[in-house]
C-alpha cells in the first residue's frame, strides 16, 4: 500500500536523475573556472533557488517559519562541511593516477551511511537492508572499475582518499537528515527545505570567502558566466530538494542505497547519447545493482 513514508523512493529517483544534469551542467564551466569554481556555482546559484522553493513551500503547507532547537546547528555544520571535505578529496583523487581505484572505494559510501546512521541516528537495520546495500554497493564497485584498475588497489594513497571521501559524503548525509529530524513543529517539506536553505547558506559563504581570498579573479569569472552558472544553481538545488524531501522520510542509508541508480543512469547516457557499448563487466555490475535496489526497495 502506497503511503507518504514511501515518497522517499520517487523523491530519490527524481534527486538522481537532477544530479546527473547537474554534474553534466558544471562539467561545462570547469574549464573557464576551474574545479572549485565549477563547485561553487552549485552552492552561490542555488541558494537563491532554495530560498524560493522554502516561500512556495511556505505558501502551499501554511507552516511558520520555524525556529531550530540547539541540536539543528551541529548537525546541519556536520552535513555542510563534510560534503565540501568530501568534495576537496575527490577533487585530490582526479589528480592520481588511482583515481579509478579510489573512485570505486568511494562507492562505498552506502554502507559507510549505514553504519553512522545506525550510531548516530539509531536507524533501524533488518538483516534484509544490510544485504541490500551490501550488494547494491558491490555492484557499483565492479561497474566503476576499469581494466586494469584493481591493481592499484594494493597501494595505501587511493584507499585511504576513497574510503574517507566516502566517510566525508556518509557524514553528510547523516549530517542533513539529522538537521532536518530536529526542526519542530512543521511539515516534513518544511523541514527539509529549511534545512536546505541554510545549508546552501553555509556552503557559499566557505567557498565563496575561500575564492575570495585564494582566486578572487575567479569570483568574477563566475558572475560573468551567470547565465549557464543561472540553470546549473537551479538544477542543483533542484535536486539537493529531493535529497532532503527523501532524507526527512528515511534513514539516510536507504536513500543513498537507492541513489546507487545514477550509476544506470550515467550508463544508459552513454549508451544512447555516445553509443559506447556497455561491457560484460559493466553489464554485470548493473545486474548487481537492480538486484540490490530491488532488495531494498521489498524490505
């Protein structure tokens, strides 16, 4: 039976499917501005969009404008700030030449949000959710290896770059969810565009103070390129939207599980668009993939 409790797998999807435009959108202006530069536009164009999405949700649920208890701030800094470590990390992974090993050691970020969801939060684990993720993740560890990868998998730099850029976008996410859960006495909408407004708020004051005093001729680089940077912000704080809708019905281990989907997505992008073949590997990572989802989405 269909309840308000399961919007969190079509809010899920829909975030996926918006993050994957996202990305493609900043890939284009990495080149004028830069990586950070590329990065902050998701943080400096969106919040302005995450503060129209909070007055519509206002208008629309008739909620006040709420007053965060003590604990929203640590959680909602938890969430900011790991994502922008997160991000600087996977940055420094795209500079070594292990990146493909340590971009499939950051695939494991779905069961790093289930073990500090399960500390923090105390979010509830079945059996069932754990193989879940456990498969879903290996899956996308296979299809994220390249020929010839696994072999830098004995050397100790990519592993410790994936696996605490994974730790960094777990925290994140337990981070966000755990912000939104604290905010009173509103709707779940509410609650999550909120949260979202503030920390979109947060992000680009760091990187923009960052830019500011590191790259200033960047900042202007950004404003000039206000129209494509324009729907970029919007397609991201589109889809951090849904993140947080999914993240104020769930535990964030399930909606990060279920993202584990972009990965389908990116393929079926380069199948149609780019007409690169999908190989045996790539082929059965994706079987691994559905079969988890699948899982998760039953239990």
């Amino acid at each position: 039976m269909f309840t308000i409790a399961s919007l969190w797998i079509p809010f899920t999807i829909i975030a996926a499917l918006g993050q994957v435009a996202r990305n493609a959108m900043q890939r284009s202006l990495t080149g004028p501005l830069g990586t950070w530069g590329a990065t902050n536009i998701r943080f400096l164009f969106g919040f302005p969009f995450s503060v129209l999405f909070f007055v519509l949700v206002l208008a629309v649920t008739g909620d006040h404008v709420p007053w965060p208890t003590p604990a929203f701030w640590p959680w909602l800094l938890l969430g900011a700030l790991s994502q922008i470590i997160a991000t600087g990390l996977m940055l420094l992974a795209m500079n070594d030449r292990s990146f493909v090993v340590t971009t499939a050691y950051l695939k494991t970020e779905a069961i790093q949000t289930a073990i500090f969801g399960f500390i923090f939060l105390s979010d509830h684990l079945t059996w069932l959710k754990v193989l879940a993720i456990l498969i879903a993740t290996i899956g996308v560890v296979i299809t994220a290896l390249r020929p010839g990868g696994e072999k830098g998998f004995a050397e100790l730099k990519p592993t410790i770059i994936g696996l605490v850029a994974a730790a960094a976008f777990a925290l994140s996410a337990i981070g966000f969810r755990g912000a939104i859960i604290t905010v009173p006495g509103v709707s779940f909408v509410t609650a999550a565009t909120y949260t979202l407004v503030f920390g979109l708020f947060v992000q680009t004051m760091i990187l923009s103070v960052y830019l500011l005093l590191r790259a200033p001729d960047v900042l202007w680089k950004i404003l000039g390129l206000w129209r494509p940077s324009m729907l970029a912000g919007f397609m991201g704080a589109f889809a951090s939207q849904f993140w947080f809708l999914a993240f104020a019905l769930t535990a964030a281990a399930n909606v990060r599980t279920l993202a584990l989907i972009e990965v389908l997505f990116a393929q079926a992008v380069a199948y149609y668009s780019f007409k690169q073949p999908i190989s045996a590997r790539e082929l059965t990572g994706t079987i691994l993939i559905v079969i988890g989802v699948a899982l998760l989405v039953a239990a």
